[in-house]
C-alpha cells in the first residue's frame, strides 16, 4: 500500500465574460497576494525576462 503525502486539493473556477470585467476582478483580487508571494520568493532577478519566455 502506497501512502500520498503533500497532497494537494485544487479548485478549478470558470468565468464566463465577453471582456475582463467584474467577475474577473473579484478572482485577481483574491488570489493575486498568494500568487505574488509564490511568485517572487527567490527575488525579481531570478525570474525570467519578458524575452526569455
């Protein structure tokens, strides 16, 4: 028997809106401290450039 550990649980969302509007800003808002933290925690310079992508 194999025991997982570090799981992780997911939550997918769908946002139907013709252009970025309200719905979308409600979900930026919310996840976007988390998000950035992750992001930059080796610092700006570790990230890729917009030419290395």
């Amino acid at each position: 028997m194999t025991i997982l550990q570090d799981a992780m649980d997911f939550k997918f969302e769908a946002i139907n809106e013709d252009v970025p509007g309200p719905k979308w800003r409600r979900v930026f808002d919310r996840h976007w401290p988390v998000y950035s933290r992750w992001f930059m925690r080796e610092g700006v310079r570790s990230r890729p450039t917009y030419g290395e992508w």
